[in-house]
C-alpha cells in the first residue's frame, strides 16, 4: 500500500521525509501511540567515559571532545577519574 503524503500527520511527514515510506511504516508500527523523546546526546555517557581511556593518548583531548560531543573539562575529567581506579 502507497503512503498518502499529503494527509500524514506532521511528526509522520517528517518522519517520511528523512527515512522514506519504509522505515516510516516500520517506525509507525512499533512505536504508534507511544510518546518518544530522544536523548540530547548520542552517546550514553558512562560508555563514552570508559571508551574515552581506551582511546585517550595524552594528546588527543581536543580530538576525543569533537569525537563524542562532550566538553574538554569533562574528558578531563573522566580520564582523571580513571586513572584513579
């Protein structure tokens, strides 16, 4: 079955617009009725923190913020608390 564009509700119609008639449908089938809210970050911040002591150097904190969209000081901060354990 063809979506109707034109009469899709305006979270649908911009639901349509980035993913296309599938993954709308899909989308629509299992969180339908449903209130979803989205986190600011992408990111969980504790695997962030854990993953950001994988990576760390000691060079590369301007690197790592831009990476996960988290602050200087609070990868500082992570890698200080890490150190610590």
């Amino acid at each position: 079955m063809t979506m109707r564009v034109d009469l899709l509700q305006d979270s649908y119609a911009q639901l349509y617009d980035l993913l296309g008639e599938e993954l709308t449908e899909k989308l629509y089938q299992v969180y339908r009725g449903q209130q979803v809210s989205f986190p600011m970050r992408l990111y969980n911040r504790d695997k962030v923190a854990k993953q950001i002591l994988t990576e760390y150097d000691g060079h590369n904190i301007a690197e790592l913020t831009r990476k996960y969209d988290y602050s200087q000081r609070w990868v500082r901060q992570m890698i200080q608390e890490g150190r610590k354990e």
